[in-house]
C-alpha cells in the first residue's frame, strides 16, 4: 500500500494544478505533496513500519524549529481578539513534520528489487512526459500556462517555470542513466537545457560530473579537477567582468542574500515605545517561516523566497539552526561516498545515480526555494529515503 501511495504521489505532485488561481502550481502541489507525505507517514505508524533514522542531524533539526519558534521575535498581532503571533510559523511547521514523517517512511520500508524498479521507473516516466511537455514548449506549439497567466510559465511543463522544472529534470536524469534509459535521458536533458535555467544548468553540471567521476579513480581525478578550475575561472570572470554578469544574471539573488545577512545581524524590531530595539536574531533567526512575510515586506521585494535555501535557513533558524541543517547535509555524504570505494571500483551504480540526484537537489537549492516547492521536495525525499535506506545495502539492490 505505501509503495503505491508513493507512485501516485509522484505523479500527482508532478501533474496536478488548480485552474483559476493566481498560482495554479505551487500552492496545490505544496497541498498534494504534504497531503501524501502525511498519509504515507501515518500509514507507516499505523502499521508499526517506522524505524530510527540513520542520520541524527535530522530529528535534531525538526526538533529545533520548535526551539527556533520560541526564540524567535513575536509581533504583538490580534486576529479577532486572538493573538496571532508568529503566524508564519505554522504551515511551515506543519509541512517539516509530514516531510520528517515521508522521508523516515522511505527509510524504514522494505524495497526488493523489483519495488526498486517500479519506483524509479514512476520517476523516469515522470521525468519523461514532463521534457515532453517542455519540448513542445520550446517549439512554441503548446503553452498551457502563458495562454491563460500571461508570460507566466514559458517552458515550464506544468510546474509554471523554468527554473522549477529544469532542477526537477536535473534530479530525475541520474535514474533515467542508472536504468539505461539513454533516449529518455537524452530528451530530459534537451529539455533541461532548452529552459535556459543557469540554476537547472550548473545542477545538471555538477551531477553529471559526479555520476561519471564515481566510476573510478581516474575519471574522478580528471573531472574533479577539470570542475575545479572551471569554476574558479567562472567565478574570477563572473567578479570582474560585466558582459560575464550580463550573460549569466543573478536575478538580484546576491542582494537578496546581502539584506537578508544584514537584517539577521542588525536589530529589526520596535519595543512597545515605538523605538528600534536593539535585540538581534542572529544565533536563533528571525523565525521558521518568517522570510515570506518580514523580508518581503521591510524591502518591499516582489519574492517571497529567498531563491536560495542555504540563506533563508541561516535567516529564519539562525546560525545554530543552520549548522544542524548543514550537518544533515554531510552526514548524507558521509554514509554514502567515500573516496577509497571509487578508488577500489566498489561504488554501485544505484548509489551514485542517487547520489548524483541528490547533489542536482543541492546545487540548484543555492539559486531557487527546490525545498518550499511541492514537486521537488517530495522527488527529493524520496532519493534521500532510499539513501538512508538499510535495505539497500543488505540486498545490494539494483547490481
């Protein structure tokens, strides 16, 4: 039953919007991918499935946001006589603990072989029909989301943009590989490419480059260092020239993440006497959801996001909160790559093709919200589950 609530999900999260509203993908597929998490994680409970989650730095972080929550400033707000403070802190709430619940699920169950099969090849079907939709797209014969929102969505696929469907394709693109599905993964990187999505680009970069490099030693010297270099000569370039900048925009992320440094270090709260308090946030945070609504509102930015995960953890949950969030990260690494299985040639396929998802996931989070977004968010737990997945090791799936 959970396999299957897991295969439907990834389907719905994928497809499914609501016509008629101002955001037609991101709020209803947001809903459907929490309303699956939690129902999957409930199931699992019900039926005693749930097992201690390999990796410590999780539970530890999904128990500090209610620490952060507290810690937080509280606006002195009523909603009818009610005090409303830190209302920004709920849904987010609400979602960590039905994603915690969804990604202990996908660790603690069983997955044979041929469950392992079925699942990734949801996920290449997925992939594949979304790169279909864009390919279209970028051909001009079928615009779902412009012709009815205005520009809005212009190679998006169903997920309205392209730079939320470009890392969705980047993510999927390792599977497609690991089950030689060389023609599917030739039409999702076309398609990926086609977005123009620099964030779904360096994404698809890094991973690839990782996938082939965990081959063996060679190759991982070779491209390791060839990435090396090319990101250093990026960078230098991106500095100090300003046709580099031109062709390769930021979209205003580097000030976004420069107000959002200095609203966490300097006080940003009036006392009850009207005055600037002189309080600051910056070990514990503004608050867990707090970006949405403090930020967007004192800078009066268009973007509710801070189009890069990585700075709005450090501004809603502070230093210690992101330090637990950065830690989860590594550890992810730390059970999963080493250097002397590649040397050895004792890296499986499946574990660097998950492994390869996993590192698209982080890449691309550094210039988009890939983890406030329903469709990705659910893909990625489902790749960090398997993961943390003991099964895994034990039957030596997919060799």
């Amino acid at each position: 039953m959970i396999h299957w609530l897991i295969y439907v999900g990834l389907a719905v999260v994928s497809f499914m919007w609501v016509d008629g509203q101002v955001d037609p993908a991101r709020q209803p597929k947001m809903a459907w991918a929490a309303a699956f998490a939690l129902c999957i994680g409930l199931y699992a409970i019900w039926k005693g499935k749930l097992k201690a989650f390999p990796n410590k730095y999780v539970p530890i972080l999904v128990l500090y946001i209610f620490v952060a929550y507290y810690l937080s400033p509280s606006a002195k707000m009523l909603y009818f006589g009610i005090n409303s403070a830190r209302f920004w802190s709920w849904q987010p709430m609400f979602y960590a603990v039905a994603f915690f619940l969804f990604l202990m699920t996908i660790s603690s169950i069983h997955f044979s072989k041929r469950k392992i099969d079925r699942l990734f090849t949801a996920m290449v079907w997925c992939g594949v029909v979304m790169a279909g939709l864009v390919f279209f797209q970028s051909l001009h014969l079928m615009q779902f989301f412009e012709h009815r929102f205005g520009t809005y969505g212009n190679m998006g696929g169903t997920l309205g943009n392209p730079t939320l469907v470009a890392p969705y394709l980047g993510i999927i693109i390792p599977i497609a590989l690991y089950k030689k599905k060389y023609i599917m993964a030739g039409l999702m990187i076309y398609s990926l490419i086609a977005t123009c999505s620099n964030v779904g680009l360096a994404g698809l970069i890094v991973s690839m480059s990782f996938y082939f490099a965990t081959k063996s030693k060679k190759l991982f010297i070779a491209i390791s260092i060839t990435l090396a270099v090319a990101t250093t000569l990026i960078i230098t370039a991106f500095a100090t020239s300003q046709r580099v900048r031109e062709f390769i925009p930021d979209n205003q992320r580097f000030v976004m993440a420069k107000y959002a440094m200095q609203d966490l270090t300097n006080p940003v709260m009036k006392d009850s006497n009207g005055e600037k308090s002189k309080k600051i946030y910056t070990i514990t945070g503004l608050g867990f959801g707090s970006y949405k609504y403090l930020f967007h509102a004192f800078h009066n930015n268009t973007y509710t996001h801070a189009h890069n995960e990585y700075v709005q953890t450090i501004y809603e949950i502070g230093i210690i909160g992101f330090l637990i969030f950065l830690a989860s990260i590594l550890n992810v690494f730390s059970l999963n790559f080493s250097i002397h299985r590649i040397f050895k040639r004792e890296e499986t396929r499946y574990k660097r093709a998950l492994m390869s998802s996993f590192i698209c996931s982080c890449v691309c989070a550094g210039g988009i919200f890939i983890w406030q977004f329903g469709t990705t968010i659910f893909f990625t737990l489902v790749i960090v589950g398997l993961l943390h997945n003991s099964y895994n090791d034990k039957y030596n799936i997919g060799e």
